[in-house]
C-alpha cells in the first residue's frame, strides 16, 4: 500500500519560496477564471431539418475527392461530436458552440463556423438564462460572427492587444466543450502568427497548448489579466478530440471585423491588386535580394491599385504603411484591414534598389477564377510534357491571350513535380526570357545549367507566380 506523506509547517514557520510561487499562479488562474466567466456563453444553432437522399455525414471534399486542409481540424470524427446529426425524422439538428459578450447591450463574438447555416440561434449565460439571439453578421474570410441578445446591463469581457504576445505566456481558453458549460482549461501560447493553416483566407493565428475541444469553438482566450487575446476556432486533431494544438484568432483582427460587421453587416476590405508569393533563399538570391523577408509580387492587375502606382511583376515588397513585411500572409493580413481609399506608402526593392511608391488603397472583390486542364504531349528534362496554347487550350484554361506554353504531364518524381510544378500550369518566362513557343521552351531548357537554377513565371487559375528549380 502506498502513502503520500504531506509537508506540515508550524503555524510560525516560513512557507518555502516555491510553494508561494505556486499559490500566486494558482491565484492568478482563480481571479482570471472569475473575471472570464461570467461574459463566456453558450451558443446553440439550431438547423431545421431537411429531406435528404441519406443520413450520412460528409466531410467536405477537394477538387476530386482528394484530402482538404480541413481534414486535421474538422474530421469526421469532429463533426460528430460537433453538429450532432439526430436522425431525419423531423426533429432538428443542434450544434455546440461558446461565445464572449463583448458589450453591456448584448453584443457577442464567436465564430463563422458555429452558426452558419443556422434557423435559430439560442444562448445561455453564465446563469442559466437563455436568450434567443440575432445574426449580425459573419465573415467566413477570418472565421469570425457577430450575434445579439435583447439585454442590457450584462457582464461583458475587455479586449486586450495581441500584438503584444510573447511565446510561453500563460492563456486560458473558455467556452462549454462537449457541451459542459463554464470550462476553463489553462496552457501557454506555443506561437504566433501561424498562416497557412487551411482554416481561413486570412490567417496569423495564436497557437496555444490550452486544451480546445469542440464546443470550445468561439470561446476566449483570456491572458492572466483577465483580457481577451483571440477566439478560440480549431485544433489539429486525429481523433477530434485535444492533442495539444489549439488555434485562435488573434483579437487586433477580431476587434477590425467585428466593427465591421457592427457598422455594416460585412466586412470591407482593402485590396492591392497584386498576386504574391512567399520567398525562400534560392528565390531570392535569383533576384539579388539578400533575405527571405519581404512578399515576392508574381502579377500585377491591370489598372488595380498596385498598377497605377507603379508595382512591377518581379518587386518584393518590404513595407506598407509603415509595416516591415515579413512574409505575404502578414501583407495580406495588414491590407486587409486597411480602409479603402487610404493612402499608404509602399516601399518595394526592385533591380537592387529600394523603391518607394505611394498608392491609394483599392476595395477588395469576390473574383477567384478557375481554370481546366487540356491534354497534349510534348517533353523535356524537367519532367514535364508541354504543348503550344492553341484556340481550344485557351478557351478552356480562360487564357486571354497565347503566351507561353501550357504543363499537360508532370513526371512522378521528377524535379518538376518535386518543385510544385502541376499540370494546366502555363510556362510564361524562364528566368527573364519569354517563352515564345513549346520548342523555344525545349531549347532554352537545354542551354540552362541546372545546378545553378532557373527562376520560372508561371500563370495558374488565373493569376502568376514564380517558382525556382534547382538540381
């Protein structure tokens, strides 16, 4: 038999150091708890039911049937425990999510994913009070919804800045997991500014080790003040279920689209009119640029804003507005939430120089072409069969002109397909040179060195980008 023997002090004897270290944190977790919990809710949205063909779930699926970046965060599994789907016998189904208030007249954030699609949508406060509430407004872009409750004078939480977050700071996240209401788990921030996750178009997430699980979707997450730092909105998971990487999307970008939403029921965004593309060493040095920081612009749109204030295919850009870019999901993210109409300064190197330039920030639109892929034979040693663009390639690719040669075979496991090149890709430059013809293509690759690289442009679904090939 085991015995777990406790430390006894005398009343006059001094608690060791550690243990009141232990006691502050622990106090610490106590007072956000209390301060978080009362302007957390729980949000049910509730979808009438629907005839159909059968009763099984599905997940969503990518363009033939492959995987989706979804797959790691909202698995089968997931979606069960989520949207429980009750059997199609008229009654509804429910699905569970959390939310914080956010003002004292009723005004709550949470996100895109746990009401949409939603006939009704129900919340229950800390108190066990339920209120029907209203759709604001959604932006499904950043994953973020604004609804309302009919009530005054209610607890709400404060928003703090996460521009400020450091890696290892303490968090917790709140919300109603698996339906159990009021939950506060505790963890640290793991990092920031996590893009490229598959979640969102726009993406610079938190990513902590605070225990998310489904139903946690929408909840805050609180610094040890007490102050909201993001919204909790998914994790990466093989079972639905926590395993230590929880997503949540940073408050500086909930705070801008929540007024948006607010003030317009949708969210207005700025637009540059440029395509970009994230740089690595080899990339960089084939354009005398001497790190990786910056955002590569593949295209420029004719007449956007980018054009008429003097962006060139080929610049990367360093700064805007005043911002250093590190990478393009940053510059995104900061045109994104800049106004329409306002001036900002961009400063792009271009040809080994510095360059500033002064542009007037665009609106954004909902344009996201997508092309078809044509099949003709022709090789070379990249790994790759192309063929001139003629009349039936061009109408079906949306090409607005013959430029270039068109991708219609990539090798298993050549350099092509190593290096992301896919068929339907069209072959627009080899380095600076043109591509004129699927023989001058041939010829020219047989004249490059490989082992040194070759910077290619190539136009996909609709926009350019560059991709460098090296042995």
């Amino acid at each position: 038999m085991l015995c777990f023997v406790l430390p006894v002090f005398a009343e006059d004897s001094e608690v060791p150091e550690d243990l009141k270290l232990i006691d502050n944190l622990s106090s610490a977790f106590e007072r956000v708890s209390n301060i978080i919990k009362p302007s957390v809710v729980s949000i049910s949205s509730i979808k009438k039911a629907k005839k159909v063909a059968n009763n099984s779930k599905k997940m969503p699926q990518a363009p033939g049937g492959g995987r989706t970046p979804f797959d790691n965060f909202f698995n089968e599994e997931f979606m069960e425990r989520f949207f429980e789907q009750l059997p199609d016998n008229g009654a509804p189904s429910r699905g569970m999510g959390s939310g914080v208030i956010v003002s004292e007249d009723g005004y709550i954030i949470t996100n895109n994913h746990v009401i949409e699609g939603a006939d009704e949508i129900e919340v229950v406060l800390y108190n066990e009070k339920k209120y029907d509430a209203e759709l604001i407004g959604a932006d499904p872009k950043s994953d973020i919804a604004v609804i309302k409750i009919n009530q005054k004078d209610l607890k709400f939480a404060k928003l703090g800045n996460s521009d400020e977050l450091k890696v290892g700071q303490w968090v917790v996240a709140a919300g109603a997991p698996f339906n159990l209401t009021q939950t506060i788990t505790a963890g640290i921030i793991s990092a920031t500014g996590r893009s490229n996750v598959g979640i969102a178009d726009y993406e610079d997430f938190i990513q902590t080790d605070a225990a998310i699980n489904p139903g946690n979707s929408g909840g805050p997450l609180v610094s040890l003040s007490g102050e909201v730092i993001g919204i909790n909105t998914a994790i990466f998971s093989k079972s639905g279920g926590y395993m230590g990487v929880g997503f949540a999307i940073p408050v500086s970008m909930v705070s801008s689209v929540k007024d948006s939403l607010i003030k317009d029921g949708k969210v207005v965004r700025g637009f540059l009119g440029v395509m970009i593309q994230k740089l690595d060493e080899d990339m960089a040095a084939s354009f005398a640029f001497d790190n990786t920081d910056g955002a590569l612009v593949s295209e420029v749109n004719a007449d956007g804003p980018a054009d008429k204030a003097g962006v060139l295919a080929g610049d990367i850009i360093v700064e805007f507005d005043g911002h250093k870019i590190k990478d393009p999901s940053q510059l995104r993210n900061l045109v994104g939430q800049t106004n329409p109409e306002k001036s900002a300064a961009l400063i792009v190197f271009r040809e080994g120089k510095l360059k500033e330039l002064s542009m007037k920030v665009g609106l954004l639109g909902n344009e996201s072409p997508v092309n078809t892929v044509m099949e003709k034979v022709h090789e070379n040693n990249l790994g790759v069969q192309v063929s001139d663009i003629d009349a039936e390639i061009k109408a079906a690719l949306g090409l607005e002109d013959d430029r270039g040669v068109v991708i219609t075979q990539v090798q298993p496991g050549s350099l092509a397909q190593f290096n992301g090149l896919n068929k339907g890709d069209v072959l627009l430059k080899i380095n600076n040179d043109e591509i004129k013809s699927a023989s001058n293509f041939y010829s020219s690759i047989e004249k490059i060195d490989l082992q040194k690289g070759i910077r290619l442009t190539i136009k996909r679904k609709g926009g350019n980008i560059f991709i460098f090939i090296k042995e």
